[in-house]
C-alpha cells in the first residue's frame, strides 16, 4: 500500500514539473498541491528565513557576494540559473541520474552542500536530496513569485540560487531539496579507508596548487581525512577554461585541486605538510618537468583561518629550504571543473607520474 500511494506520489510529482517547465514557468520541482491541503503551509515559510544564521567566515563570504562581478566568472547558463534563480529543464541536468559517492559543493564559492547518501530518485528530473551536508550550509527564504508560496533554497555562503525545498520528501527527514544540477560542482569521495571517521557535517574545503594535477590529486585522495577531490582551474582570469587553452599559457590559471577534508580527522595545517611534501616549493612555475604558469605552487584560501595558516606553514617553511618560498597565498576564487578525463586520473589509469 505504503508502495502504491509513493509511485501515485512519484508520477504526480513527475507530471507536475513537466507541466510547469512546458509552461514556462520558473519552477524546478513544483510544490505538491495536495499537499499542501494536508500538511498547510511548508513549515519554515515565512518564519526561518536565513535558517543557520552567520558562520565564522560570515564577513569573508559577504564581502565575496558584493565584489564578484559573477556575470563575468559564470557561464551564461550557470549565471541564469545561479544568479537570476532560473530553473535548467527537467531531466536535463548532468546530476539528475546521477549517485557516485561524493559530496556536491556550489558551483560559485565551492561551499560543500550536499552528500550523495541523501540523494533521492523523486522522479522530478531534478537532483532530490533528503538533507542539507549541514543545516547552517543552505538558507532558505519564502518564495512567492508564479502565484505560489515556496522555499527557495541558497548556498548560505554566497547566497547561490540552488532550487526550492518542498516538504514532501523521503524520511527521515520528510524533505525533499530540489535542486539545479548548474548550480552544483561534485567531488568524487576517496575510498572507505581513507575517509573513514569522516562526518559528512564537518566537512570542510581546501585548494591547493602544487604542479600536475594528476599527482596532487593522487596524494591527496590518500591522505587520511580527505572525503573528496576534484581537479581543476583556478587563479586566473578566463571563465570555463579548457585543458587545451590552460596549456597554452594565457589564461592565467593553475592546475589545482580542491580538498575536502574532515578537520576532525586532518587538520588544515596537516594538509599543509603534504602540499610541502609533494613538490618543490622554491620551484617558480616549474615542477618536475613540467613547465609554465599553469604548475605554479599557490594555496588558495576559502576562510581567514586558513590563510593564517597557510602563513604560519609558510614561514616556518622557508627555514627549511635555502632558496625561497615561491609559494603563493591567494584568496579561493572561481575553481572551474576540469575535464572528467583528468579527474582521479591515476586511479583509472595507475600511472605514477604526469606523462602529458
Ligand atoms: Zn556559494
């Protein structure tokens, strides 16, 4: 019975957002009428607005949201649906069907969101989480444009549209986070023994640059405490790079990788070590026999703390070495997802070296 009345529920919500995206209606995930006339109102409309409240990196994270000129960082498509809370069609995003073990950060800041463990299939063609990564990490506000009240849902860091929550989710929380695939970036988790004593809710995001990024990716997926990975380009100053237009030195970025890590389990400065251990830091844009800007050694801050951090490491850094320190110390800024190919690139290949 509790199967039927869940397949009713699925097609009805399946019918519900084709009908309104033929439409043309700005609504990913439209609320279930029926229940609304159950349930009344979704709870948190118009009474927690900004659930979660500030977070320590508060006033780096508001300052972020005023100065970047986001049209200029974003693709167009992103910028739509990220910064204009446009919806992408149903059934059309790249996490719709999709359920790797991973974590799901905000395309804009890379602030960690959400965890595949509370992936759903509603049925919706949207990607349907049962929970937040933690409460503090999306905001929701009221919605009530298309002559509907809903919640629409934030990254709480940069104020990211995401989607919408509805309260007609799966247990145990009975909510259902409908949300853009083009508002999301994944980072594919390590395995079980590296992250093991991970918690999800502590999870935390780091970038480093250190040379080819296939080798500091393959370092960081073994380190203990290390939940997920991604490789990518970050610190310059051309929107959605390719591999090929990286390599050819115009674009200001770096190979990096972005880190996220349980600081219950690995301290950032623990990270620190490993960065340090596995290049050469007094290398200017050189390592190993790659050459160019693109293998710059630079750490990319996403709190205060950890450019304090990163500081201290590198001060105390250079008494070890008698060349300098070219290491340079940078606020995160945008981090644009490389080509699936370079993703894990030596556990699908088991190559040691860069070999490009
Ligand atoms: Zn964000």
């Amino acid at each position: 019975m509790a199967l039927g009345l869940d397949r009713i529920r699925g097609v009805t919500i399946w019918l519900r957002g084709i009908v309104a995206f033929l439409l043309g209606a700005s609504w990913p995930c439209a609320p279930l009428l029926w229940g609304d006339h159950k349930e009344g109102l979704p709870k948190a409309v118009g009474s927690k607005a900004g659930e979660g409240g500030e977070t320590k990196g508060a006033a780096m994270e508001s300052s972020r949201e005023n100065s970047q000129d986001w049209k200029k960082v974003l693709s167009s498509e992103v910028y739509r649906v990220t910064r204009e809370k446009g919806t992408e069609p149903p059934f059309s995003g790249k996490y719709c069907h999709h359920y790797a073990p991973g974590y799901y950060v905000c395309v804009c800041c890379g602030a960690p969101l959400l965890f595949s463990e509370t992936k759903f299939d509603s049925g919706t063609g949207w990607p349907s989480f049962y929970a937040a990564l933690r409460p503090e990490a999306i905001r929701t506000q009221p919605d009530y444009s298309h002559g509907m009240v809903r919640e629409e849902i934030l990254c709480a860091r940069c104020h990211a549209h995401l989607g919408h929550r509805f309260p007609d989710g799966p247990p145990p929380t009975g909510l259902r986070y409908c949300v853009n695939s083009l508002a999301l970036r994944f980072c594919h988790a390590t395995s079980p023994s590296v992250s093991k004593g991970v918690r999800p809710d502590r999870v935390e995001r780091a970038v480093f640059a250190a040379g080819c990024f296939w080798g500091v990716e393959a370092a960081f997926r073994k380190t203990p405490g290390v939940a997920a990975t991604c490789v990518g380009y970050t610190g310059g100053n051309v929107p959605n790079p390719t591999y090929r237009l990286v390599c050819t030195g115009t674009t200001g970025h770096a190979e990096a990788v972005e880190v996220l890590y349980d600081p219950g389990v690995v301290s950032y400065g623990m990270l620190l070590k490993v960065f340090e251990k596995i290049h050469d830091p007094t290398s200017y844009h050189r390592q190993g026999p790659d050459w160019g800007s693109q293998y710059r050694s630079a750490i990319f801050y996403d709190t205060p703390e950890q450019r304090e951090e990163a500081e201290r490491w590198k001060k105390e850094a250079q008494k070890r070495y008698s060349a300098s320190i070219v290491t340079e110390i940078l606020p995160a800024g945008p981090f644009y997802e490389a080509e699936e190919y370079h993703q894990r690139y030596h556990e699908k290949h088991g190559l040691m070296g860069c070999g490009q």
